[in-house]
C-alpha cells in the first residue's frame, strides 16, 4: 500500500531535488561512441552495464595484474577558471597509466568517476572525450565508469575526477629496479609541459603575478601551455621492452615530488642517481615559474617534472641504442645522469 499524499504539496520530481536523470542518460549516449573507439578484443559487452567485463586471454603465462589510481589534482581549478575541460581527462587517464607502466606493465582498461552539483552535459563530454583521447593514446579500453550528480557537494561550475587502471605484466617480466647497479645510465624522455603535478604552486604564482594569459608566450599564450596535456609515454617504452627484452631496469613516473622524490623509488638504499641538470634545456614555462614565482631551483626540482616526465635506467651499454628507438617512436630523449654507489648520509637523487 502506498503511503498517502499531502494533497496541498506538489508532486516533487528528483529533477527539483537537482538531480536530472536525463541529463545523466544523453552524456551515456554521447559516451557511447568515444568509448568503442577504445576497445580491445578482450572487452565483453559495453558501457551501460552494472560491471565492466575483460577477458585475460591466454596471451600470458604467468600474468600479474598492476593497478594505479589517482585524479588529476588542482589543475582542475585551472580548468574552471579557464573553462577549458577538453584535456584534463588525458591528464587523468596518464596519472594512472604511466605509473603502472613502469613496472612493465601494459594497461589493459581503464574507468573514471566524474562528480559534479549539476551536470553540464557539454562539460562532461569534453572531459570524457579527453579521458577516451588518453585510452587510445595508452592502448587501453575505456570500459565504464560512473557520472554522479550530487546537488550541494560542489561549487556550481565545478567537479571531480578521479580513475583508475588495469595493466598486466608476465610475472618474469615485471620491473622494480632491482637490477639497477653503478654505472647504469638514467635517460630522461622529454614532458609535455607541467603535467598534473605542481598546480598549486602554479596556481598561486599566477595569483601574484598576474600575467596576461593569452599574451605571445613562445609561439604560444600562457593559458595554452599551462593546460597542456601530461604525455603519455605506454607505446614507445612498452615498444622498447619488447624490442631490447630486459634492456629497462627501473623507471620513475615524475610526478609530484618532482625528479628528486621519484628516481629514489626505484632505487635500493645503497644507490644513488647524479642528474646533471646541464644535460637538458629548462623549457621556457619552468623558466618563467622560477624567475615570476623567485622559487629556488632546488625546490622547482622536488616539485615539477622540470621538462623530464620519465626516467628511465638502462645499462651504458644499451643507453645509445635504446634512446635511438625511442626517438624513433617520437620521444625526445636526454642523457640525464647517472648511478653511483651511495655514501653515507648522501641524497639518493642530486640534482646538479
């Protein structure tokens, strides 16, 4: 039996609460067809369902599954004074598929969830398309995730993103830079520009310097170049470890804590990686966050990429060849430093 009515109240609609399902069902159709241009032979079914299905295939022997979730972090603040939304899902979707790479894993699939006060279809689907640009770029399926509308959780204009994904690896391929001794060779594969990491500093800098934001900033405008995408680095280096099996011995997503707090955790206790910092030019957004912002060098490097956005340990021997391969495939690829036998009481990355 229902329960009675309050014949003098109107008829209330989840709509008027501020939630509109059929705003939530037109960004599933757009959604539709960025998300199969995604797919991989192993995705079964699509988007809509209550799970997302992936069949591991017997293309390993002895499959371990790596996973990585994270969000994109106040460069989303950026976007919504900015009102650009068409690349903050790469970014979302490289924080987690560039840090499960560098355990030689090969990301398999990916899903996000976007919260907002009130869904703005248009919003959504640019953030969605950047999300399904950085699954192709990446070689994984985009196969579900989750768009809730919360009235009162968020400022109007404002969201939340977060993802995750999943790679797999063969067990006796797995890297965890064990093999890293002195003598390896740390190459450096050029950023995109700030990536996800290092916003907040960005963010307040711009604060105090005010600078005009679509001004000539070498050959482009500010805006343009602090929102550029994080690059993600999956096809050349899982090209490379296929091509030079056991070449890679470690390599550090730079992502926050800049390069001198993630080379260190690839490395044992008793090595050390000496970066010299002369071995590639500081690309002009770094200069000008330095000088705008008077931040020291030595904290630009423990919280920017500085123009690295991965490190890379090979043996000097394979050190030539591999930076030639991954050249080939697009990377732009610095000598950066080298490993050294650690001493007592001394840094496990110097940057110099």
């Amino acid at each position: 039996m229902s329960a009675p009515q309050n014949p003098t109240q109107a008829s209330l609609s989840y709509r008027d609460a501020g939630v509109d399902i059929d705003a939530g069902d037109a960004l599933v159709d757009r959604i539709k067809p960025l998300a199969r241009r995604t797919m991989r032979p192993e995705v079964l079914g699509g988007i809509g369902g209550f799970g997302a299905l992936f069949e591991l295939t017997g293309k390993y022997r002895e499959p371990v599954l790596v996973s990585g979730t994270d969000g994109v972090g106040t460069k989303l603040k950026l976007a919504f004074q900015l009102d650009k939304h068409d690349t903050v899902g790469q970014d979302l979707v490289a924080m987690s598929v560039n840090d499960i790479l560098v355990q030689g894993a090969e990301p398999l699939f990916f899903l996000d969830y976007f919260a907002c006060g009130k869904l703005e279809v248009d919003t959504a689907t640019d953030v969605v398309k950047g999300i399904a640009q950085g699954c192709e770029l990446a070689g994984c399926a985009l196969i579900g995730g989750e768009t809730a509308e919360m009235p009162g959780m968020y400022p109007a204009g404002e969201y939340d993103l977060a993802g995750f994904a999943v790679g797999a690896v063969e067990k006796s391929d797995l890297i965890d830079g064990s093999k890293i001794v002195p003598g390896d060779v740390v190459l450096g594969l050029a950023s995109s520009g700030a990536h996800s990491n290092g916003y907040s500093l960005i963010r307040k800098i711009i604060e105090l310097a005010r600078p005009d934001l679509d001004a000539d900033f070498h050959g482009r405008t500010l805006r343009e170049v602090v929102m550029e995408p994080t690059r993600i680095y999956v096809k050349p280096l899982l090209s490379l470890m296929r091509s030079m099996p056991g070449a890679v011995k470690g390599m550090a997503h730079i992502t926050g804590g800049g390069i001198t707090e993630n080379v260190p955790r690839i490395l044992r206790d008793e090595l050390t990686a000496r970066i010299d910092a002369a071995s590639w030019t500081l690309p002009p957004l770094f200069q000008w966050l330095h000088r705008a912002g008077n931040v020291d060098m030595q904290e630009m490097y423990r919280v920017f990429n500085c123009g690295i956005g991965m490190a890379v340990v090979v043996s000097a021997e394979d050190a030539d060849l591999a930076a030639a391969r991954l050249e080939a495939a697009g990377e732009t690829v610095y000598r950066i430093g080298r490993i050294d036998a650690r001493a007592d009481g001394e840094a496990q990355t110097i940057v110099g």
